[in-house]
C-alpha cells in the first residue's frame, strides 16, 4: 500500500468507516472528537463516464450527514497525514486523497 493512503487503515479500524467513506474523506469532515460524513466516493469514480467522484453518504440525501465519534489518536495521524500530504481539491471540495487516473 501506498503511504499516501495508510490513513484509510486508520480510517476504517478507529472510526468503522467503509471505505467509500474513507477515500471521500474531505478537509471539512474533522471535527474536535469525531467526523462529520457528508459525502462518499461513487462506486463510478475511475470510469470514464463519471460526472461526480463524490456521491451522497449511503442511504442518505446531500443535505444529511453521520457523525462518527473519533478515539484521539486517530485525529493526530488525520493531522500528520495533512502535514505531510495536504490536500487537493476535487468537486469544489478539499480531498484527503486524490484521485486515481481513469483506466
């Protein structure tokens, strides 16, 4: 695995994110004690017809959202992962990871 992406395992061992959610993690979902999901990768994200990389969260419209509670260690590589990777925009919005190049 990538370094870049190392923050996923973290991601999905210390707060039980699906790795849709992980990979759509964006610089506005950290909050002080958990995470504020409001948008997921769509399954499409890499094909060549995909409009959109970001997609409603599961079984929920763009207005709703699911609070995740975070153990502290997991906000601290969260933070290291910015200090060292930053972010890049994608959709209008600040992206942990960016995107793959289309296949």
């Amino acid at each position: 695995m990538s370094d870049q992406y190392r923050l996923t395992v973290w991601l999905r061992s210390g707060a039980g994110l699906r790795i849709s959610e992980a990979l759509g993690l964006t610089s506005d979902c950290q909050r002080e004690g958990f995470l504020r999901l409001r948008r997921q990768i769509s399954a499409k994200a890499n094909e060549g017809d995909c409009v959109t990389r970001f997609v409603p969260l599961k079984h929920r419209t763009a207005d709703e959202y699911r609070n995740v509670p975070t153990p502290a260690i997991l906000g601290q590589e969260i933070g290291n992962h910015l200090k060292r990777w930053g972010t890049v925009e994608v959709d209008g919005v600040e992206a942990l990871f960016p995107p793959r190049d289309k296949a």
